[in-house]
C-alpha cells in the first residue's frame, strides 16, 4: 500500500472525524495535513493490531484535542462557526439544509462532554465497532457502552429543545 | 459492545435525530480537497521528510501492509522458538543490569562480550558515562538509531520483505543491525550466529543507555526522534519490550500523556509479565 493509497483511502474518514471533533471547516485542511504528516512520521510505529483506519483515528483525536485546547485562545472563531441564537437556531431546523444542519449538528456534538463526543462521532457515524473504540480510548468496553448511552441521551435532548424553539417561534410567528 | 445496534438501526425513519446522522456519515470535504490536500501534503513531506520524501512513506506504508497481514500473527511471535526466548531472557538481564550496574558498565560489559559489528545501519553513540538518579520508569532499553546516520528505508526494507512475517523478522536476526549487514539473512529466516546476537545486542544496549540518558537529560525530543527512527525502519529487536518502555517513558516526560497512556495501554496487552507491568498500570492510574 502507497502511502498515497492509504491517504486516499482515509481522507475523508479523517476530515470528518476532526470536524465532528471540533475542528472548524477553515482549518480541517491544516489538521488534515498534521494527521497525515504525523501519520507518516510513525507509519513503522503501526503494529497491524489495529486497523490503519482506527490508527490513523487515535492521531485525528489528538489533532483534534490539540486544536480546541488552541482555540480556547481564539474563542470567537469557533462561536462564529456555529450559531447561538435561538431564532436562528429554530430557523436553521426549520430549513434542514446542508451547511446549516451540519453546523446544527457540530453544535449538538459540541455540547456533549468531550468523552462522550468521542464516542458518539466513532461509533454512530464512522462505525468503529465497540471493541475499537475501546482499544483507541484506552476504556473498558462498558465504559464504551455508557458513554454511548449518555450520549444518544444528550442527543435527543438537544434536539428536542431545538424542536421545542423552533415551535415557539413558530406559534409566535403565526400569532402575530 | 458488538451487540449494540447503531442508533440508526433503531431510530425512526421520520427522527430529526436520524437525519443528522445520515447527514454527519455522509459528510465530504470540499469537491477537490482531496487533491489539493494530497499536494499540501507532498510539499509538507518534502520538507520534513527530507531526501525520503514520498518515496519514504511508501517504504513504509509497504511495512504497515505487511503489518496488517500480520497482525493476527503478531501476538504469537514473541514464543517464536528458543532462540527468541534466550535472546529475551539475555535482555531482561541487561535491563536489571543496568538498573542495577550502570549503564556505561553494562554497554561496556557488553561490548567486549562479541565482536561489534560496523555501524551498517546505525551510528552508534557514546554510552553515557553516568546515570541520573532521578528515574520515575525502571531503566528500560532500547536500540533507537541516529536518525542523521539512518540509512535509505529501501535498505532497511530489503532485509525484513514486507510479505515477512513477525516471527520471520524475529528469527531473521537479532536487529536491525544485524538485517542491513547480512542482507539475505532475513528472508531465508537463517538463525543468526551467536557473534552477530552478542555484537547487536552490544550495540542495542549501548543505544539504548544513550537514549536513556537523553530521557534523563530531559532531552526527549531527541529520545523521541530516534525512537521514531527505530520505529520507522521496522527494527524488530529482543530489546522491543525494553525500547517500548522507553518510548512511553519518553512521552510521559515530555507530557504528551495521551499518547504516553495509550502506548502504556499497548504495552500491557503486548508484555503482560513484563517488569515494567506496574510502571505503566501506574501511568495508566494517573489522571
């Protein structure tokens, strides 16, 4: 396998898992780049016990760690990446259109805690089995489990409360 | 965990929760990012690669195909016959050597012990004339090489075939070291003499007393690099489990404690009645 090969190959897998990580969309491409250069820093590093996809996940989490724990610093970038008002946030449901409902998305991501997330992004979009994660995480396989639970919990509640603003905008709208 | 559904599974066809998932699954990168990140990525690699460059990467991602092919194998190598169980045994009495003696000592000790070969693949360091005192991870070992002095990976390569298997690598030789200078050695899996065995592990042990006095130092940078350069050129060695703990003593000192934790992880699974067993459980226990 070429290196080309395996960055082809996983390219996108890992552009999607620093988005859903945190990452914003104007520096995914930066962070792309560092996951794939640390990648072939440590390509003899590889052991075959793992996946190369689950391998080169660990790195996308850590560039990702990386890049919040920086942007903490840059703040409001990140705010400007995702909405925070709430009419804006019923709008943005009412229309369920690309951009604005991954960014929907992302800020639902973004409220979990950061463990949970992990899982959540692994598990329910990139399908990493259980034991994967497990492994990638250094955690049991119930802690998996339970952080998954927690995390479809929090999921739905969120969207609930979007659904339930986007509601009273709606009756507000059709009152006046 | 295998038998939790995705959530999709479950969901209603009709769920808001479920459409931002297909919409999360389905998510692309710009049309076009993949090349243009493909040439970003060539022009990174050109500069830190150096003269490898690409070409290097594809050296090793051959080794990480060949890893992959193996992996189920991998577990079963380290009972890959007697003569990986004596060289073993040899490395754990180096390692309480040196923890015991000194570093310098035993190097020395071992250095006279067999011939030494030339530096084929790596050139040799000083050993350290003095150990710290300061230690939090019993002294491991390991065979870093100078990442200067590190050949083209193709050489390294030509000794351990990426069709070889683990237990191939293991019986090929001793090190590294030993494949670059005997280049048929390793794909004939040819038991190696015990000259060649005692003169690698010489220098094994010299490199690793190196690079623990660079991690004492507190130069783990540099530990770094040239655990990554051993890494990189697929030296499968005796003194793996001792180099392995180094490695993770060196993250952990140089804070980068995700990595250290998860390698810590690895080690554990891979060297479960290792000495350093407890040492990494402690780590591992540490917020």
């Amino acid at each position: 396998m070429e290196f080309e090969e395996l960055y082809r190959a996983h390219h996108d897998f890992v552009w999607r898992t620093l988005r859903r990580m945190g990452v914003g969309e104007r520096d995914a491409m930066d962070a792309g780049q560092k996951v794939f250069l640390i990648a072939h820093r440590r390509l003899a590093m590889f052991d075959g016990r793992s996946t190369v996809k689950t391998w080169l996940c660990g790195i996308a989490l850590r560039v990702a760690s990386d890049y919040r724990r920086s942007a903490v610093v840059r703040r409001e970038v990140l705010v400007a990446d995702t909405p925070t008002d709430a009419s804006r946030e019923a709008d943005q449901l009412q229309r369920l259109e690309g951009r604005e409902r991954l960014a929907i998305l992302d800020e639902i991501l973004s409220e979990m805690p950061i463990e949970q997330r992990a899982v959540f992004v692994l598990f329910e979009l990139e399908e990493l089995s259980g034991e994967e994660i497990a492994a990638l995480l250094a955690v049991p396989e119930g802690t998996v489990r339970s952080r998954l639970r927690l995390a479809r919990r929090a999921f739905s509640k969120s969207v609930a409360s979007r659904q339930h603003h986007q509601s009273v905008r709606l009756a507000a709208g059709g009152d006046s | 965990m295998t038998k939790t559904k995705r959530w999709l599974d479950e969901l209603p066809l009709e769920s808001c929760e479920r459409e931002l998932l297909l919409l999360g699954k389905s998510a692309q990168p710009a049309h076009g990012a993949v090349d243009a990140d493909w040439r970003a990525l060539c022009v990174a690699l050109g500069t830190t690669a150096a003269a490898g460059g690409v070409a290097t990467s594809s050296v090793a991602a051959n080794s990480v195909s060949a890893k992959i092919g193996a992996s189920l194998a991998a577990s079963k190598a380290a009972s890959a016959g007697l003569l990986v169980a004596a060289a073993k045994s040899l490395a754990v009495g180096v390692a309480v050597g040196l923890a015991l003696t000194g570093v310098g000592t035993v190097a020395e000790h071992l250095s006279r012990s067999g011939d030494e070969r030339p530096a084929a693949v790596v050139e040799r360091t000083q050993a350290p004339a003095r150990r710290p005192a300061s230690q939090q991870i019993p002294t491991p070992m390991t065979a870093p090489s100078d990442e200067g002095a590190l050949p083209p990976a193709s050489s390294v390569r030509g000794e351990a075939p990426a069709s070889s298997t683990p237990r191939e690598r293991l019986t090929a030789g001793s090190s590294a070291l030993n494949q670059a200078s005997a280049p048929t050695r390793a794909s004939a899996a040819v038991a190696v003499s015990p000259e060649d065995k005692t003169a690698s592990l010489s220098q094994q042990a010299r490199e690793l007393a190196e690079l623990k006095r660079l991690i004492d130092g507190g130069a783990t940078s540099e530990a770094l690099r040239r655990l990554d350069t051993n890494f990189r050129a697929g030296a499968v060695s005796v003194l793996s489990e001792e180099r392995d703990a180094l490695h993770v003593q060196a993250l952990d000192r140089a804070q980068r404690r995700d990595e250290a934790r998860f390698f810590a992880q690895r080690f554990l699974t891979r060297y479960p009645h290792s000495p350093y067993f407890e040492t990494m459980r402690r780590l591992l226990a540490e917020k």
